[in-house]
C-alpha cells in the first residue's frame, strides 16, 4: 500500500514552499522502493520525504 501527503505554501507571489512525505507499507514478499532506488527487503516498509523552496526570478 502507497501513502502520500504533499503540500505547497506561497510566502510571496514568486517564493514558494513545498513538501512530500510517502510511505510504501509491503507486505508479504513485496519489496516496492519509495524513490524506484534500491528495493528494500521483502516485507518491510520504507518512508521518504522531501522539501524544497522555489523562487522565481
């Protein structure tokens, strides 16, 4: 099972913040990478995140 959760929040017209958070629960002799990297052990989960700004000049 894949969970997801992203946001954005807008500091200004032209600075942006953003977020992702993702979770891949495998079960049984699944092995699903959060990134499609290296996939890890059959059975276990895997949580990636990521934060970024963005600004446009």
């Amino acid at each position: 099972m894949l969970y997801a959760l992203r946001g954005t929040y807008a500091f200004s017209k032209r600075t942006t913040v953003y977020g992702t958070v993702g979770l891949v629960d495998n079960s049984g002799q699944s092995a699903v990478a959060v990134d499609g990297a290296a996939a890890p052990p059959p059975g276990s989960s895997q949580l990636g995140a990521m934060l970024g700004i963005k600004h446009i000049l």
